[in-house]
C-alpha cells in the first residue's frame, strides 16, 4: 500500500485509489520502491506504475501489467517459486494501482474552456498591451521533467483539473533564449536594435552585462552597458510578463521511455561499453502531440525612452515567443525532437490506440495574421526557387514591423548573417523576376550588401 496517515488513508483508501486528481496522484501519492513491501522486498515497477497510473489510458495498462505478471508466475510455479511469488505480488499490485478513480470527463472540456476564455478576456481587460496566439504541439512535450518526486519522471499539472500546462517561467525562459541566439547572430544596427529590445523585455541584472552575462555575450559587453546606461539601471525588472501556457484542446497524457543500454558503462563500473549489459527503462510521462496550447505576454509598462514605442515591443515579444516554440522547442529533450509547436490551433487528437501509436490525424491550423500565413505557405527561403512567390507577397506588407517579422521567420540566420554582393543567395534575392521586390524589401529594413 501506499505511506499515508491512518485518517489520510481512510479519506482516498490504501492505494489512494479514490483520488481522481492526476496532479495530486502524481506529487503526494508516488508508490515507493520499498516502503511496506512483505519480507524486505523491494518493487522494482514502482516507478512505472506511478507513471502509468496519471496518464490517459493508464489502467488499461496497468491491468495488463497485472495479467502479463500472472501468466509469467503461472509458467515458473514449478521451476522457480520465490519468483513466481514475487511476479505474483508484482500482479496484485499493479491492479490496485489501476483500480483509481476516472477523472470527471466533463473536466477538460471545462478547462479547455476557461483557458479559451482567458485568451479573449486578456484582450478585452488590456487591449493593445497583450498579444495572444495558439499553437499545437507537433511532437510530444515534456516540462518539469526533472521536478516532482519519481525521479526523471516530472510533469507540470495544474493543480486543479490536473492537466498539463507550461508555467510562465518556461515561457519566458525559451523566449529569452531565442533573443539572445537573434541578437548574437545579428549584424550592426540589427544587433543594437534587438539588444535593446530585449533587455527592456526580459530585464537583466549586473551580471547580464559583465563579460561573461547573457547580455554581454549576445551583443557584446559594451553594448550591452551602454543600454544599460540608457535605460538608466543595472537591475532592471522586464517590462513583459509570460504568462503560463494552458491547453485550449483536450491534452492526452502518454508514457514514455528512455533505454540506457550500458548501465554499468554510464556509472563508471565498466571501462568500456559491451553489448552483453540489461538495458534498464526509465518510464517518464509525456504530452501527445496533438494538444493545442494558448499563448499570451503582457506588457506591464513602457519606459519613455526615445524611439521606443507599445507596439514595437509587444510586436517583438510576440514574435520571438513564436519563433521559439516553434524553432527551439519546449521543455525537456527539444535536441531529441520534443516540445515544437506549429502556429494555430488544430482539431484535439483522440487517445492513442497504443502508447506508441501517434495521434488521431488533425484538420489544417489557419495562422491569424498575414505574416503568419506568410510562414506557413513558405516555411523557409532556403532556395532561389521560391524567392519569384514569396518576395511580391512580403513586399506586399503594409507594416514595417510585421516585414521585418516575416523576413526573420523566413531567411535563414546564416543568410542574415552574410549580407554581401559575392553572396549566391543575395544575388538570386535581388534579381530575376521578384528581383525588385526583393531590393525594395531589403530597403525598407534598412539592410544594405556590402
């Protein structure tokens, strides 16, 4: 059973299994290895039981467990009984585990809902100082990996309905990040330009502009004091806020799994890695993809400072906060392909048939703005091929904001970063058919190739 008090216990029962709460099962009811096992034993499942019991179709695997271990025990009851003994208790237990309370299936309909709601209600309460946007998930997301009491097996739940949410301090976290890989792959007044907008953005303190601070290393340290100096402080609180990230379509909670094949060549007890160890599975919870998420950053003030104005830095915010999940990823194990969003909301993916079936197939998410679009239709100006469609309909962008965003989002860094004459890519930007378009556009952000 699990270790809880006596009145604890008659409240949500021995295996706690009238909890309906994942969140709550997953932070305060965590099955241990070895507390309260008979004989000194120790349950070497317990993790995965723990995690198999929040996520969507966790009892169904549970009770599999239960059964596998049952049809195991029968086979060894002759040749080995202790470990028959044993796969029994194993069974036993993962029953228990599964026998937990169904949430409400009323409850994420609701929540999806009031996070819905909130969006709207950001821009009826503050107007032109918030900017919103969904996105949804294009791979399975993990946050708060690291966190909660099973060991690498985290997540962030909100403690109410017990869905998964990204807290704003990830949000924040993985926009800031993209600034700063902007600005240190920015050029000139380019750089300048962001290096400034960031750190009015995000804030920074004494050690952002020191040799070896963020700040200083994006856009150099000398630029980054003599912002500093502009704005007047070297501990300045970010005039944006990030708030959390709530799932505006129904979320499926999967488990998932890493397999470390060397063990004992990963804890140093081997010199060298062989191909005779036991691989040990880590189990983890997971997002599906398939989930839609609602953005939203706050402007909580705007310094009077010259050329510096509430559109400029909400457009900015907004924009860098996209291009991160979309491009960096969030959360836990983005490298591996985790955590990328796509722009827009799309139909909610039904649970998969398997824990290792991808989700039900999605209807086409409709970017809300021009540029947006933009992005979709084009993805990348990585060739000279789409350069005669793609340049008319971004020198066709009324705003100057809204053109620098989609020239960011569609030509590459390391194309930004080699704005020359000599430069194949440059050369097939500023002639042919679109060739004009391409110039005027290079003219109106003030870019010239040397």
């Amino acid at each position: 059973m699990i270790p809880i008090s006596p009145d604890v216990r008659q409240l949500v029962g021995d295996w706690a299994e009238q909890v309906d709460n994942r969140s709550l099962l997953h932070e305060k009811f965590a099955l241990p290895k070895v507390w309260g096992v008979e004989g000194g034993g120790k349950l070497d499942k317990a993790g995965r039981w723990s995690v198999l019991r929040i996520v969507t179709r966790g009892a169904d695997l549970l009770n599999k467990d239960a059964a596998d271990n049952k049809k195991q025990a029968q086979r060894l009851a002759d040749r080995n009984p202790d470990k028959s003994d044993e796969l029994l208790r194993d069974a036993t237990v993962a029953g228990k585990m599964a026998a937990v309370a169904k949430p409400d299936a009323k409850l994420p309909a609701a929540a999806n809902a009031n996070a819905t709601r909130f969006l709207a209600d950001l821009g009826k309460s503050f107007g032109g100082r918030i900017a919103t946007f969904e996105a949804t998930l294009g791979a399975r997301l993990l946050v708060n990996l690291a966190g909660g009491v099973i060991e690498n097996a985290g997540i962030a739940l909100d403690r109410c309905f017990g869905l998964p949410f990204i807290p704003g301090s990830a949000v924040k976290g993985i926009a800031r990040a993209q600034a700063l890989w902007e600005i240190h792959d920015a050029q000139g007044a380019d750089k300048s330009r962001l290096l400034r907008l960031a750190m009015l953005l995000f804030g920074f303190g004494t050690n952002d502009i020191k040799a070896k601070g963020d700040f200083a290393w994006a856009g150099g340290a000398s630029a980054a004091k003599t912002t500093a100096d502009e704005i007047g402080s070297k501990d300045f609180k970010g005039c944006a806020c990030f708030l959390p990230a709530y799932p505006t379509t129904p979320p499926t909670l999967v488990v998932d799994m890493v397999n470390p094949h060397y063990p004992d060549y990963y804890s140093g007890r081997r010199s060298q890695a062989e191909d005779n160890e036991s691989p040990i599975p880590s189990y983890f919870q997971a997002v599906e993809a398939g989930s839609a998420f609602g953005f939203a950053v706050l402007l909580n003030r705007v310094p009077s400072l010259p050329n510096l104005t509430q559109p400029g830095l909400l457009t900015q915010a907004k924009h860098w906060l996209e291009r991160a999940v979309t491009r960096k990823g969030v959360g836990a194990k983005t490298a591996a392909g985790y955590g990328w969003f796509e722009l827009g909301r799309k139909e909610a993916a039904s649970p998969s048939a398997s824990i290792s079936s991808s989700a039900a197939s999605t209807t086409p998410a409709v970017p809300a703005s021009p540029v947006d679009q933009l992005v979709a239709l084009f993805k990348s100006l990585n060739t000279k091929d789409n350069f005669p469609a793609a340049l008319p309909k971004m020198a066709a962008l009324a705003n100057d904001a809204e053109l620098r965003r989609a020239f960011e989002s569609l030509v590459p860094a390391n194309e930004r970063s080699k704005l020359r004459k000599s430069n194949p890519y440059w050369q097939a930007f500023t002639s042919g058919r679109a060739g004009a378009d391409g110039q005027k556009i290079l003219a109106r952000l003030g870019l010239k190739l040397t």
